[in-house]
C-alpha cells in the first residue's frame, strides 16, 4: 500500500464528519429561516447542504464503486476519481465563500443562529482544506501513472528508441 492511500483513507474520514458537521449546521439554519421567517433559507446554505450531501456520495464514490464496481485499474477510473475530487474542491469553496460574503453583508448577526452559519463557513473552509489536499495527493498519483503526464513522441515510439522527430518547415524557411 502506498503512502498516499495510507494518508487518503483517514483524511476521507475527517472529510466525512466534516460533511456531517455542515449538514447539520446548514439544516439547522435552513430550518430556522424556513420556520421562523416570512422567506426561505438563503442559497448560500441551501448550497453547503448540497455539498455535504455531495460529499458523502463522492466519498462512497470514490472508496466504494470506482474500485471496486465501475472500472478497477483502469486509466478511465483515474480520471473520473480525478473529476469527483476536483468536483468536491470547487464545490467547497464556492460554498464558503458565498456563505462568508452573505454573512458579511448581514446588518445584524446574534443569536444560536448566526453562530452556527459563522461554524458552517469554519467546517466548510476547514473541509475545502481537507479536499484540496486529497485532490493534490490524487493528482500526483495520476500524473506518477502517466495518466496526465505529457510525453514527448520518441518516448511513444518504442522502447528505448530515440529518433528524431522530424518538424515540418514553416513557408518562412522555404
């Protein structure tokens, strides 16, 4: 077993009980507006709902049916592993940084409330954290597998061999 898959299993762990935390937080916050207020839950919280839900399922994703059911030891399953996890990345920060911009821009914040939205942008940062470093451990075992890696032809030509590659001339050069 690798270093990196050593480190992964863990880290998909905390990124678990991360997603759980902002789950719970956004529906609490969710409910309070749905129930306490003349209008909805904003879409700031509505979105880290989506991405803890989101979360898990790539977790399960990417632990569970990539290697074991959809395509094991295939370069198809590095890329959609690679495509869930940078998928993950961009849905956490996004979700943070709209949650963190519209509690800005609140005029007043108190109570259980605002606390826990101020708790969901710290676990959604804290779990962007956390998938960007997986996703950098990810992107490195592709790249080490030669899945993203960019060769030039003489590589491709054969063992060993290095033959030049010819270039055609530019009408300048004729």
């Amino acid at each position: 077993m690798s270093l990196s898959k050593k480190i992964t299993l863990p880290l998909r762990a905390i990124q678990g009980v991360f997603a759980l935390v902002v789950l719970a937080l956004s529906g609490y916050v969710a409910h309070w507006y749905n129930t306490t207020t003349v209008i909805s839950s904003p879409s700031e919280i509505n979105f880290l709902f989506f991405c803890s839900l989101w979360s898990l399922l790539s977790i399960a994703t990417l632990e569970i049916l990539i290697p074991r059911v959809i395509a094991p030891k295939t370069a198809a399953s590095n890329y959609i592993a690679l495509g869930v996890e940078l998928s993950n990345i961009l849905f956490w920060f996004s979700g943070f940084v709209a949650l963190a911009t519209f509690l800005s821009k609140l005029l007043f914040c108190r109570g259980s409330v605002c606390q826990s939205a101020q708790a969901d942008v710290a676990f959604a940062a804290a779990g962007w954290l956390i998938w960007t470093g997986t996703g950098v451990l990810m992107v490195r075992d592709v790249m080490a597998k030669g899945g993203l890696a960019m060769r030039p032809s003489w590589k491709r030509s054969g063992a060993g061999s290095k033959q030049p590659v010819e270039v055609p001339a530019t009408k300048e050069e004729v």
